[in-house]
C-alpha cells in the first residue's frame, strides 16, 4: 500500500475476489455524497493513482444523492485504464469507508518530499506552478476522461470561436452562503474581461442567473452561454460546461473551486489561467455544515 502525506484512509478499501484458483483484486473508492463532481473526480484519481495496480479492478461507489443526482458513467466515459466498474451506492451503507475522504491530488511521501523542495506543500490550485513531473502524475487521468453521449449532445448546442475565452463564476447561492464571494469579485472579472479585444468571445459557465444577466447585459452577443432554459437533467449540463470551459486557450476562474481546477486538468493544462478571487475571502468565509462535524 501506498505511503502518503496525510490522506484521509477510509477513502478506499482493497478487497478480492477468488475463482477457479485466480485472484481478482479490487479497490473500492468511496465517493462522498455531500461533495460536486469535481471533488469526487480528485478523490477518485488520488485513490487510482496511489492504491490501484495495473492489473486490478476498480470499483467506483458513486452516490447518486446530495449535489450528485446523476451515475458516473451518464455523465462520463473513462478510457485507457483499468476495468472499471460503477458500484450501487447502497452496497456498503453498513460501513464507515464512505464516511471520510478528500478533495486533494495526493502524492506519496518521497513526491511530497520532492514538491516541498520547490516551496509547495500540495499540487491543488497552483495550476503553472506546478512542476512538470508534478502534472505528469495525474495528467493522464484527466485526458482519459470523456463525456458521456448525453454529455456530448449538450456540449454540442455551442459552438466555440476561434477567439474565446473561458470564464467559470463559481458564484452560486452556497459559495454566498459560506461567504466565498467577494463584493467586488464580479467586477474583478468583468475588468479582466475587458483586457481582451472587442472581437472576443466569451464561453460562460455560471449557475447564479443574476451573475448571468449582468454577463449578457456586460458582453451582449459575446457572452455564450449554454440554454439556461435547458433541464439539467441529473448533472448532465453541469458536465457539459466542464469539457466546454477546457476547449478554450485562456481560462478565467474562481478562487478555490475544483470545478475551475478540473477544467485546466481537462485541457491537458495547456490553457492560460487567471484566478479571481482571494485567500482572504475565504478566510473571512463560513464552512458548509459537513465540514463543522
């Protein structure tokens, strides 16, 4: 088993199975219901990359429950690795594995040991500060993940200009809720909009509507959003904004969302990120009734 710098160990468990004098062996990673998407993705690739063996079975246990109301594999394809199997969530209620887990890229001892030589202590959030051997650790993770069908029938009503740019406002009611926004974070991002020339687009993904009027009344015609009339039905519009938001050579983002971070992952860290936001607000923020327990 993997050593590793303070992660969370009832995030996985390994079991097998026997037949006909073979054995198969399983890592199970449990995904925490009351988690997004892009912190259960962390979690997932952190397990795979640390616990799993090349030949060994996956078993994903993915709660369809709390900000997740859609199974993994609507929402995704996951290429290139091991067989890797979506688990009902009611399988192991009765034990405490789902109970604990972790929204970090996890390294091992001798990895962190190293990162640490370069003054960081995690790899989450630094995006081009992250040394390159650092990125090639869990970069194919990320590229070997795709969208689902119903995904791609989404990502298709947008069509993205050659002169785009992403921008991903992570200000929704609960980023308002645990005091993650900024009174001025909106016009931060309309002033880092305005660097770029009268002939630039602007991919938007935001699921606050006000955020989303005052973009349009902004950018009129340059602002492109996905239908918000569209159903998001069981997470599949959220997905959609994800890939779309790693298409573009420049990305704006929020401070501290894993849904802006996932997004650089996506496009093999290739785009050019400019972070709005600060430490100090979150310092200055509340945290989610989970986290208080």
């Amino acid at each position: 088993m993997a050593e590793t710098n303070n992660i969370e160990k009832k995030s996985y468990l390994i079991t097998q199975n026997d037949l006909n004098g073979k054995t198969e062996r399983i890592l199970n990673s449990f995904q925490l219901y009351h988690v997004g998407i892009c912190n259960r993705i962390k979690q997932l690739f952190t397990n795979m990359r640390l616990h799993a063996g090349e030949y060994d079975t996956v078993n994903i246990h993915w709660p369809v429950k709390g900000r997740v109301t859609s199974r993994f594999y609507d929402l995704f394809n996951f290429e290139g690795f091991q067989r890797i199997n979506e688990i009902n969530y009611s399988v192991y209620l009765d034990n405490k594995y789902y109970e604990e887990a972790t929204w970090r890229l996890f390294l091992k001892s001798a990895e962190f040991q190293e990162l640490r030589q370069f003054g960081l202590n995690y790899i989450d959030f630094e995006f081009h500060n992250i040394p390159q051997p650092f990125i090639d650790l869990y970069k194919p993770y990320f590229l070997a993940l795709k969208p689902s069908k119903y995904v791609k029938e989404v990502m298709d009503t947008i069509h993205l200009p050659e002169k785009c740019v992403a921008v991903h406002f992570r200000h929704s009611s609960d980023w308002k809720e645990y005091n993650r926004w900024g009174d001025d974070d909106i016009n931060q991002f309309f002033k880092e909009m305005h660097k770029y020339s009268d002939d630039t687009y602007f991919y938007v993904a935001c699921p606050d509507q006000g955020v989303h009027d005052a973009v349009i009344e902004e950018f009129k015609e340059r602002a492109l959003f996905i239908d918000m009339n569209y159903a998001n039905v069981d997470n599949v519009k959220d997905v959609a904004e994800l890939f779309l938001l790693s298409k573009c050579d420049k990305l704006i983002g929020t401070y501290g969302s894993t849904f802006t971070e996932c997004a650089w992952w996506l496009s093999g860290c290739n785009q050019e990120v400019t972070i709005i936001g600060s430490d100090e607000t979150w310092k200055n923020g509340g945290l989610p009734d989970w986290a208080k327990k």
